[in-house]
C-alpha cells in the first residue's frame, strides 16, 4: 500500500497556508496543522482547511497533566481534524485517558473517531541527544518501548522516524499506524531534522502518512515537488 503524504503548513499566516493548501489540492488531501500556525489562527485554520476539501492532522503534540491534555483534546477534536496526537512520554494514564477521551467525545458529537498518536522521539533527535538526557538506550529502543506503550493504552498508532517503522509494524502489528516526519528526498536538505530518510525508503519500511514540510512548503515550486514526491511513491 502506497502512504499518504501529509503537508506540513509550518506558515506564520494563515493566507498563505490556505493557498498553499489550493495549490496541492490536486496532489493531496492531507494537511498538517501545527504549533506555528495554530498559534496564528486557532482551530478556525483546521475548519477552513477542512471546508476546501482538506483532511488535517493536527499536530500540537499535547503533553502535559492528563487532566489538562483531555479537556484540551475535548476541544480540539471539534474540529473535524482526522488524527490528533499527544507525547507518550506522557505516560501510561495520559495515554489511557486520552484514548477514552477521544472515544467518549467523538460518540457523542456523532462524528468518526479522528486517529489518535503518541509522539516517541521526536525526529530532530538521535541517540547522541538522549544520552545527554541521561537515556543510555539507542533510539531504536526507545522509540519502541514508547510504541509498545501506546499499543497497550489503546492509542492508534505512534509517530516516529522510518528507521524505526519495520520493527513496530513486526511487534504492534501492520495496523498500528505509523506517520513520520524527517522525510528528505535525496535531492532535498536536511534541515534541523536527524533521523531522516527518503519517501522510497519510508514507503518500503511500511510507514502510513510521510509527513513533509520544508522539501516542499520552501521550494519554488511546491506543487512540481510534491507530485515528483508522488511518482516515487508509485513504483
Ligand atoms: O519541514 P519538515 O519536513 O522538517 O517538517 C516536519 C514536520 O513534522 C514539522 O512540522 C514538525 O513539527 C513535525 N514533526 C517532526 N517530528 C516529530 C513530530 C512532528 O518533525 N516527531
């Protein structure tokens, strides 16, 4: 199965997200909303996007008491965004109830449950990073032992780096979803991102949404690069 490519609109006005999101359209219906832009426009932003024809992931990366990341998550799922994601290192409760959350809160509203992910390591970290943090494991482990985690509190899937995709697909099984940034075509930069990797090498790991910004958003001509982005995706 071929993954879905998420944009991500890292812009610091809501105009030219929106453009942009006119300009792909024809490539994808996927976009991702993050700290950035939602600190310009809030959630207005995901329903505008949704209102073109767009799907968003919302990428605000909750972490924080379980109490607050649920009451923030309550609100966050009202706007029709299809996944939604908070830091498994979180922990085990945040995990759980943010899960029921989601659940509870999408049945009553009468909408489809949006795909709930757990951030592991982020992408612009590697083993050097967390052994500055006192964490002797690679990154490898860690990332899966966060995955092994969210498995067990009932979240959807996890988002981590394509090195890490065959190994949580061999151990959570193929329907645990996985999204990963620190995607960088071999003509591409790699900007502060670390554990990157090329789409052909995320889509042979078995990754479901690549999530790209910059290779894209910061190119001249975004809509020729997604579509190049595509075609290598196809064969
Ligand atoms: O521009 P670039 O392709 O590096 O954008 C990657 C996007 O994915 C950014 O919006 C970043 O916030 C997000 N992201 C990430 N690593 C994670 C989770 C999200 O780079 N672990």
């Amino acid at each position: 199965m071929k993954p879905e490519v998420i944009v991500a609109l890292d812009f610091n006005e809501e105009e030219t997200a929106l453009n942009t999101v006119k300009l792909l359209l024809t490539q994808t219906k996927y976009f991702k909303v993050g700290l950035e832009l939602f600190s310009v426009s809030c959630l207005e932003v995901v329903r505008k996007i949704r209102d073109l024809g767009g799907k968003v992931f919302l990428d605000l990366k909750y972490f924080d008491i379980p109490n607050t990341v649920c009451s923030a998550v309550r609100e966050a799922i009202k706007s029709g965004a299809f996944m939604v994601n908070v830091h498994a290192l979180g922990g085990r409760e945040l995990l759980l109830r943010t899960s029921e959350t989601v659940k509870e809160t999408a049945y009553a509203l009468g909408m489809e449950k949006p795909i709930v992910v757990a951030v592991t390591l982020l992408t612009s970290m590697d083993g050097s990073d967390l052994s500055i943090l006192g964490i002797k494991e690679s990154a490898e482990s860690f990332v899966l032992k966060l995955s092994e985690l969210a498995k067990n509190c009932g979240l959807d899937g996890v988002v981590c780096s394509a090195r890490e995709v065959r190994k949580i697909k061999e151990n959570f099984g193929k329907d645990f979803i996985t999204v990963v940034p620190g995607i960088r075509p071999s003509w591409s930069q790699k900007n502060d991102q670390k554990r990157t990797a090329t789409p052909e090498f995320a889509k042979e790991s078995g990754a479901d949404y690549l999530v790209i910004g910059r290779p894209i958003t910061r190119s001249e001509k975004p809509l020729e690069v997604l579509s190049k982005i595509k075609k290598s995706l196809l064969t």
